[in-house]
C-alpha cells in the first residue's frame, strides 16, 4: 500500500463541459480567481463547488467544468493547491516558525492533519515537517526582533 494511501486519479470527461462558450468559461474562471487569490476562501475547510457557484450565481457543474478545463484538476485538488502553496509558505516564513504542523493545517483550510498530510505528501513527495526541515528557518535572535520592532 502507497504511503498516506494516494492513488492514482482517473480521468473522464463530462458531456457539459463542450456546452460553455468560451466567454461563460473566461467569467467564471476570473470568478473562481477573485474567490481563491482574492477573498481566499479556500481557508474554509467546508468550501464546496456548491457554495462558491451560489456565491457567483451559476451551477456547481460549470464550476467543475471551468475548473477541469483551466487547470486539468477537479474542484478538490485545486482547493487544496491553493491551501498547499499558502502551507509552503507558512512553514518557511520565518513569522510563523513557531507553528505547530496543525496549526498551519487549520489556518490554510484543511479539515484534520491527516487530509494537510497527504495532500501536501501528493503535492510535494515529502510530509510538511521534513518540508520544514529542508527549508530551515534560521530562528530569530533577541537583537533582530528589537531592530524589527524599532
């Protein structure tokens, strides 16, 4: 058995997704930026298709479809790439070195630390704490947080 149990994704076409015209497709996908890079809901860990296609007024399915065709990805692993990159980004900043691992999976989104684990293990081939390693943070001295705070 895989480690974190990953397995390989399938891949199928919807029959809606030839129905959009490229204009519907351009404005939800600005749509879906404004939502994700903007507003950054994606910290919701109970975020759904659902809830973000009643938020910009269309159906969960073109959603999905603006989603596969724009990135090649379904709703779900799109979400957690956006909660993945913001955990990169957490676990390197030297602001947030004294996070706990789910504290940082709270803060970008995830539900639990195992579904922060295994998205970030399929996304990057390691766990967020040897990601840390990696990436050491220098910790900060007593002299350097005065100058910062002066």
């Amino acid at each position: 058995m895989a480690k974190y149990n990953i397995t390989e994704k399938k891949k199928k076409e919807a029959s809606y997704i030839g129905a959009l015209s490229t204009s519907l497709v351009e404005e939800i996908y600005e749509k879906i930026l404004l939502k994700f890079v903007v507003e950054k809901k994606y910290r919701d860990p109970e975020y759904t298709a659902a809830k973000m296609a009643e938020e910009i007024g269309c159906n969960a399915r073109y959603i999905s479809a603006v989603v596969h065709l724009r990135y090649r990805d379904n709703f779900s692993q799109l979400i957690n790439e956006f909660r993945i990159k913001e955990a990169m980004y957490m676990i390197t900043d030297k602001h947030f070195a004294d996070l706990k691992m789910e504290d940082v999976a709270r803060a970008t989104g995830f539900a639990n630390r195992q579904c922060f684990y295994s998205a970030f293990f399929r996304k990057n081939g390691m766990t967020p704490l040897e990601y840390r390693a990696q990436n050491a943070i220098p910790k900060r001295s007593k002299k350097e947080e005065t100058a910062d705070e002066e």
